[in-house]
C-alpha cells in the first residue's frame, strides 16, 4: 500500500499533494470533477449556465438552432403563454407586425430608441409611437391601437414611466385584460419591479425582462426569439 509523504515532506502545495503516492490519485479526481461540473456564473454556453444568483439558466423551446442566449426558470415560465400568443396570432394574421412597444414620453430619444433600434437590427417589425403615432395620445389608447396591429406588446417601465403611469389613468380592468391575454412583456430598465409594484400591481404581476441582469442587447435578442417565427 502507498504511504502519504504528508508526515515528510507535507502537502503544503497542490503540486506537493499530487506528487504524493497516496494522495496524488485522488487530488487527480478531485481536480477533474471541479472543473467539468462547475459552471461559472452568467454562462453562455450552448447548453446551459447560471446566472449571478445561481440558477440555472437554459433555453425555452422557441430558441432556433444556434442561439448562445440563455433564460432563467422564471423567464422561461412567465413567456411561455406570450410565445403561444405569439403562434396564434401570427396564423389568424400574418401580417400583423410582430411587436408594439410601449414606452414613456421622456424615454423616446433614449431607452426606447435604443431599445427599438436594437430590435429592428434583430429583425423584429416594430410598432413604434415616435413612427406610427401622432403626438398626445393617450397612452391606453397607444396600447390598443399598437396591440391591434402587433402580435404582443412590450411595456419598457423606466422612471420616466413609473411617473407617468398615475397621471395616465390607466384603468385596471384595461390593464387586467391585456395581462390576462398574455399580450403584454415589462421589460424594467433603470428601476425595479420593486418600484413597479408600487405604482401599478397588475402590470408588476407579469413578470418580464429586466436590463438590470441582461444588457440591453440581450433583452433583445430574447424579444427577436420570442417574436418572430
């Protein structure tokens, strides 16, 4: 049997421990499982990763062959009924655009246009109020009309929103019935859900995309996959 050189020469070292007869086969497992099984947080990997809280991320069934963009549980679980939105409505009307978004006054030559800008270059008809939409409308009113000529909605909630939100009036039964058919995506930029919460629960209660855990880009890049086709 191999004797451990520990009580001689000591494992101070990794190196120390791998020369050791005894011990040197193990360390030479342990090593192995450490850096197959381990994943490093915010992965992007093919096939699966986690982010900073560490959950595992993967992709939903939508994703097309090649996508390197991954999803937590949550994302996953909260889209899921906006994809199959998405499906219905692109077969009853193709040719409805595939996204309206929806985005405070202040934000237009900013998040949104960043936002909007980014989508286009993915690839993603967007009904956009700076294009498609006089000045002054009501916000609801955006809604339904961006809705009526959109697969799904997107509800860029920034602090400029969160302040207009309650001068707006947005009733709840309005708001109720466009969450209720899961037409509606938040996507919070420069605030939290926390603060969404305050000013406006229903909209707070479908939960979205969030720039504070993906940049921007991939914010999205996760719209393009979920509304096209």
């Amino acid at each position: 049997m191999s004797r451990c050189t520990a009580p001689r020469q000591g494992h101070r070292s990794a190196s120390a421990r791998a020369n050791c007869p005894a011990c040197g086969s193990r360390f030479s497992s342990y090593r192995s499982y450490s850096t197959t099984s381990y994943s490093p947080a915010g992965g992007n990997g093919g096939g699966g990763g986690s982010n900073s809280s560490g959950l595992s991320r993967s992709k939903p069934r939508w994703s097309p062959a090649g996508s390197s963009v991954l999803y937590t549980p949550n994302e996953i679980r909260s889209l899921t009924p906006i994809r199959e939105t998405v499906e219905t409505r692109a077969a009853q009307q193709p040719d409805l655009r595939d996204v309206f978004l929806c985005h405070a006054w202040d934000d237009r030559q900013g998040a949104a246009k960043e936002l909007h800008d980014l989508l286009e270059a993915a690839g993603v008809k967007v009904w956009f109020s700076e294009k498609d939409l006089g000045l002054g409308v009501p916000m609801m009113r955006a809604i339904d009309k961006g809705l009526a000529n959109s697969r799904i909605g997107l509800v860029l909630v920034t602090p400029a929103l969160l302040n207009r939100l309650p001068k707006e009036g947005v009733a709840d039964k309005e708001l109720s019935a466009l969450l209720a058919g899961n037409q509606l995506v938040p996507i919070v930029h420069n605030t939290t859900y926390e603060e969404l919460r305050n000013v406006s629960p229903l909209l707070a209660s479908r939960s979205g995309l969030d720039t504070g855990e993906d940049t921007m880009a991939v914010v999205a890049s996760k719209i393009a996959e979920l509304a096209t086709l």
